[in-house]
C-alpha cells in the first residue's frame, strides 16, 4: 500500500513529521565505542513564539537510559520522546547500535565528560521502537527504527548551564526503507543528523562502559 505523504509545520518548534518522504542511507556516523547513556528530566524549547500551548505544559520530552550493559542486555535500554506540539510518542524499545566520540570543539571546546570522567562528550544511538499519536492524534502505533545523537558538555546539562549546555537530536525512519518520519530538529541533508539543539532543562550523561568489547552490534 502506497503511503500517502504528511507535513506538519509548527512555527514555534523546529519538529516535522512526514510519511512517505525524504530518506535516509546510514546515520551513525561515530566509530564504534564503549559508552552509554543516561538523560533525565529533559525538557526542549528550541523556538518561542505562536502557536502556544496550555500554560504549564511542556512541548518536548525525552529521556531514558541507552546501552548500559555491555552485552546489550535489556535491549539495550529504552529511550522515550514525547512531542507536544504534534501529538506524537516515540518508544525506543531494542537499541543494539552504540557509537561514541567528541563534538566540534565549536560547540563543546573540552573532549571527553565529567562527572563520571570519561573519553567522550557525544553518543549517536540506533535501534527500533514504535511510535504512536497521542493527544487526539490517531496515528499509530507503527514499528519504526530511529537513531538519535546526545551531547554531555557541562554539569548538570540544561540551559542553566550557561553556554556550555547539552543538546540532542532525533530522528524517526521506516525500518525497510528509510523512509523519514519523524524528525527533531528538522532534517536537512538526506542521511545525515539533524543538527542538535540545546535543551532547556535536565541531563544528559555519558558513561564509560568497562567492556572487552565494543557493544553489542560491532
């Protein structure tokens, strides 16, 4: 069945949600390391600005806990992001592909994170979940695969941070063809990241993973 083709455009959040559109080669663009991840309370206001939610409610979330046993035990975590502004719930539920590395120093000038002291400031993940509307949006649930990208670059890592704050990115594709779904910011080049974004509060924190071998996937 030929799938028709869906853009959402929200002026305030650079997010956008498409069936049927652009597609994607590989994403991961890190060597493979041994690392993983833990992200908490994380909330995103990447644009202010009409059209505005209720008062007090939080446009994006996300968070979870990626890759924290070398064997890829418990699927390899789980990651949750949950976008407001179009009704939407992504579940990464099996995240088996892990790499690791350092950011631009433009962006994050120190290699490597504290608290705990390890060798890498970024982690792109990959893996498959599901993603499903909420909010009155009745898409879904499907099976999708998704590869995201978390940076560490201060302690603790929202907007409170300063400069030095950690940003994210997301982006949500059919498993058999590539095909984008979802995206967070906005894609641009076909297979590659999206650029990622400061968040505005909680953590992202990269771990060192005292492994014989790279996680499981390598």
């Amino acid at each position: 069945m030929k799938m028709r083709k869906m853009l959402i455009t929200v002026p305030s959040i650079v997010a956008v949600l498409l069936l049927g559109g652009a597609t994607a080669e590989a994403w991961l663009e890190l060597p493979p390391g041994i690392c993983w991840l833990t992200g908490g309370g994380i909330k995103l206001e990447p644009v202010t600005g009409p059209p505005r939610l209720a008062e007090g409610q939080t446009k994006i979330t996300t968070g979870g806990v990626v890759h924290p046993a070398c064997d890829g035990a418990g699927a390899g975590g789980n990651w949750n992001h949950v976008d407001h502004t179009v009704g939407l719930h992504f579940k990464g539920t099996d995240i088996p592909l892990v790499a690791c590395g350092n950011v631009d120093p433009a962006i994050c000038p120190h290699s490597g994170s504290t608290s705990p002291t390890t060798d890498f400031n970024v982690i792109e993940f990959e893996g498959s979940g599901t993603l499903e509307g909420i909010q009155g949006n009745k898409f879904g649930p499907v099976d999708v695969c998704f590869a995201a990208k978390a940076v560490d670059c201060n302690e603790p890592g929202g907007a409170n941070a300063g400069a030095l704050t950690d940003r994210y990115s997301i982006v949500v594709f059919e498993c058999g063809t590539s095909n984008v779904i979802y995206a967070f910011p906005a894609v641009g080049a076909v297979g590659a990241f999206p650029d990622t974004l400061p968040i505005a509060t909680g953590n992202m924190q990269m771990h060192s993973n005292p492994c014989d071998d790279p996680p499981l996937g390598f």
